[in-house]
C-alpha cells in the first residue's frame, strides 16, 4: 500500500502532485472510495461533520478533488455485510479517503471490520489519511491525543508505518499543538515522530519516507 499522511488533506499544489505521483494517473481517471468511521469516535465529531467530509464542504480537501467515481465505506457496518461484498469494493478502489476524528476508534474498527488485515494485500491502492486517518498507520498516537479509550486501554494503533504523527503544528485554533507541546509529545514516544502543520504530508512508497511540504515540520528522531 502507498500511503499520503497529512494533517488536513489535500491543502497545496505539492500535496496535490505527491498525491497523483502515487495515483499513477490522473484524479479524474481514479475510483475512490471515502471512510468517515474516525469522524464518530470524536468528542468533537458529529453527524453533520461526516456530511460535510462526503460532500466536499470541509476545509480539509479530500473527497471534492474530481474523482471519477466516490462511494462511502462506512466500517463499522462492515461486520454485518459480509466479506464476500465489501472486499471486492475496496480491491477495486484506486484510493482510500480516510476522515480525522478520532485515531484509536478508527484502529479499532478496521481491526473488527477486517480491513486492518486486507491492507498488506493491497499493494496499488493509495491510502490518503487526513490526520487521525493518518496518525492510525503509526505504532502508538501518545496519551496527549487518546479520547476515545479502546478495549486494549493503550494509545498503540496499527504500526503500518515506523514513526509517529503530530498533526496541526501550530495551528491557530488549536493552542495545545504548539512546538513546545510537540517537543513533549515526542519525548513520551518510543521511536522515531514527525511534527508536520497543515501544509504537509509524510508520503511513503515501501517503506521509503518522503517529506511533502510548502510549511512547517520537524522531524524527531
């Protein structure tokens, strides 16, 4: 799987152009398919938050790039469909869209749903995470972003990738996700962590780390 980690999706020409790199192809010639499941785990999350997410009137570019066709794959309806029909949609997708909220919520629901163990087949398709889907595929998200408390009661998510992720770097409505509060954040991970803002995305094509970027990151190492 070729995975585009950002914090805010598809924000800027750079990330626009790491995205249809990993596409082989352009947007308009691509099947995606949207996953709004993090959204509901969230304190913050809502209803209309997910609608907003589909129909492309977030401030987060994800699902209103032009994509020749879009369908929602809501997990946690997963487990009463059926493997024999969802699998199929996912294998035939060219990109997975996956929504902010709540990190561990999502992990756990790909673990039930059984897309956690479909991902290492799926060699082609691109996952794009928009922060919380993107913070999933790191080993562990740090006690500063758990709300929503798994059975396993840890911060761990899937460890797709080797580092960790923290999102909106300085954002201006978020006090809390200052350099400083990322220098502590980083200093309670084991393992290596990215600090990346709005305006970039962490691309990675088997197990290569590229940086896309027109702001601000820091790497801990």
């Amino acid at each position: 799987m070729k995975l585009l980690l950002t914090s805010a999706g598809i924000k800027n020409p750079s990330i626009h152009d790491a995205l249809v790199d990993l596409l082989g192809k352009p947007i308009a010639a691509s099947n995606a398919l949207c996953i709004p499941t993090a959204g509901y785990g969230h304190p913050m999350g809502s209803p209309g938050g997910a609608w907003r997410f589909i129909t492309g009137r977030s401030s987060t570019p994800m699902c209103e790039l032009g994509w020749k066709s879009l369908g929602v794959l809501e997990l946690t309806a997963l487990p009463s469909v059926g493997e024999e029909r969802w699998v199929p949609w996912v294998r035939e997708a060219d990109v997975l869209l996956v929504n902010g909220g709540d990190a561990l919520y999502l992990c756990h629901w790909m673990r039930q749903s059984g897309l956690a163990d479909l991902l290492p087949s799926l060699r082609e398709t691109v996952w794009v995470g928009l922060s919380a889907g993107s913070m999933v595929m790191t080993p562990r998200i740090g006690e500063e972003f758990v709300e929503w408390k798994p059975p396993t009661g840890d911060d761990s998510t899937l460890g797709i990738v080797d580092f960790s992720i923290f999102p909106h770097l300085d954002h201006e409505l978020l006090p809390e996700n200052s350099m400083a509060d990322a220098e502590r954040w980083a200093a309670s991970i084991p393992g290596p962590a990215y600090a990346i803002d709005d305006d970039t995305a962490i691309k990675v094509i088997d197990g290569t780390v590229e940086i896309v970027s027109e702001g601000m990151w820091r790497h801990f190492p």
